[in-house]
C-alpha cells in the first residue's frame, strides 16, 4: 500500500502541485493526503471504501490509472465503479406530487375553519362586544449564522516556497505552536524563534513544543525520523535528512 501513495506523491510533485492546491480542487484534507503519501493508511479513520474513493479521486486529478495501481489482494474491490467518490452530492428525488395533494387539503381545511368561525357564529350585540386589545410587538429571535458543514475548513498553513532542502509557511494564527516528535533513532534541531536560537538532540519517542509571536525558523539533522505538527496541523513528512523550515505571518 506504500507504494500507492509514493506513485501518487511522484505524480503530485511532477505537476508542481502543492497539498494546498490538490485539497482546493479535490476537498481532500490536507493530513488525509499526507497519509495516503506517506502509506499510512491507518491514519485516515474512514472505512476502506472510503479510502478507496479518496485514492481514486487523487489519481484521476494527478492523471494515474487508478486500475492499474498496485493494489494487494487483500485491498482490491470488485469493481472500481463501485467506489463512491468523495465529492459526489447525493440527489434526492423529493415526490413533489405528494406534498403538493397534501397542500391543497391543508387549504381545505383552514378555508372550512375559518367559514366556521366567521360566517356561522352570529355577531355580538354592539353593547357585548369585546373590545380588541392592542398587544405589544413581539420581538423576533435572532437565529444565529451556523457554518455550513459542506464548506471544507479554512487551511491552518499553506506551503508558499520549496527550493533544495529549504520550505517557506505562511501561517494563517499566531502566536503560533510548532510540535517535533521523533519517532525512531535521534534527531538534533535548531529553532530561531522571534530571533533567539537555541538547539539540542530529540531522541526516539519524545517531543519538543516551540511557541513564537512574530517569527520561527527550524534546521532538522534528521528529518526523515520526525513529525511536525503546526497549529495542530501536521506537515508533510520528508524523506531527507538535513532539512530548513521558515515560518512566517501571512502577507499583507
């Protein structure tokens, strides 16, 4: 499976296309895209049909065979017709004539009240009649503006620049809060944050948290071995080993 998403990654990079601009065409999030690059396909909490759809709709707007990709056994369904695609509207087909018969019976019954009450009932004397009373107005609640759920959440950073070993962020809030975890062997880091540097060795398993006001800089020796989580947000894992970050505030 890991195979998959390195043809997909290799598909992506030869487009020139960023995560960004993939998850704006195919609403894909972007930490799902990750971990379809990366084979880390336990980390997309869907079901495998789902993830198939995913995969399908990554390899039709990066322009791979999805029939051709090296699925195993074990993952291959029936039918790739049978996937669901993940931008696909379910239409639903409302029986218009129904409600329609049902509205001409409702008017029916209101016409037939109101006859009752306003033709049938004698008037009052002038002498009994009740006065109308004047209620005052009735202020109307104001039903708060929900998001829609459809719309895809705004991105937490976007890739700007990607030259060599160097990667240029712009974060969209700040403060902000960056996460290196180290999953195997060690890694030595150096992070410039609002312009003082400081730098020490991450082994396997643990983790250091930076926040920065104005600016950040990071220098991995071992890129390969880390996870970086932006904002809560992970970033794109890298397969190097000396790698520089650059994180900035967006631009006016």
């Amino acid at each position: 499976m890991q195979e998959i998403g390195l043809m997909l990654r290799a598909a992506r990079e030869a487009k020139d296309m960023s995560i960004e601009a993939l998850y704006v065409k195919t609403k894909i999030r972007p930490h799902i895209i990750m971990a379809i690059e990366a084979g880390e396909f336990e980390r997309v909490s869907v079901g495998s049909v789902y993830l198939h759809g995913f995969i399908r709709t990554l390899s039709n707007e990066l322009g791979v065979d999805y029939t051709h990709l090296p699925w195993p056994e074990a993952a291959t369904l029936t039918s790739p017709d049978d996937l669901p695609s993940v931008t696909r509207e379910r239409i639903v087909h409302v029986p218009w004539r129904r409600w329609i018969g049902a509205l001409i019976m409702l008017v029916a019954l209101i016409s037939a009240g109101l006859f009752y009450l306003y033709w049938s009932s004698p008037p009052l004397p002038p002498s009994e009649r009740v006065p109308e009373a004047t209620l005052p107005p009735v202020e109307q609640p104001v039903t708060p503006t929900l998001p829609d759920p459809l719309l895809p959440p705004l991105p937490v950073w976007v890739l700007r620049q990607s030259e060599g070993i160097h990667d240029l962020y712009e974060v969209k809030e700040w403060p902000m809060e960056l996460t290196v975890r180290v999953r195997t062997e060690s890694c030595w880091l150096a992070v410039t944050i609002d312009g003082v540097r400081t730098s020490q060795t991450l082994t396997a398993g643990n983790s250091a948290t930076f926040r920065a006001n104005q600016s950040m800089s990071l220098r991995l020796g071992r890129a390969r071995v880390v996870d970086i989580v932006l904002n809560g947000s992970p970033l794109p894992a890298q397969t190097g080993h000396v790698r520089d970050y650059t994180f900035v505030k967006p631009r006016q």
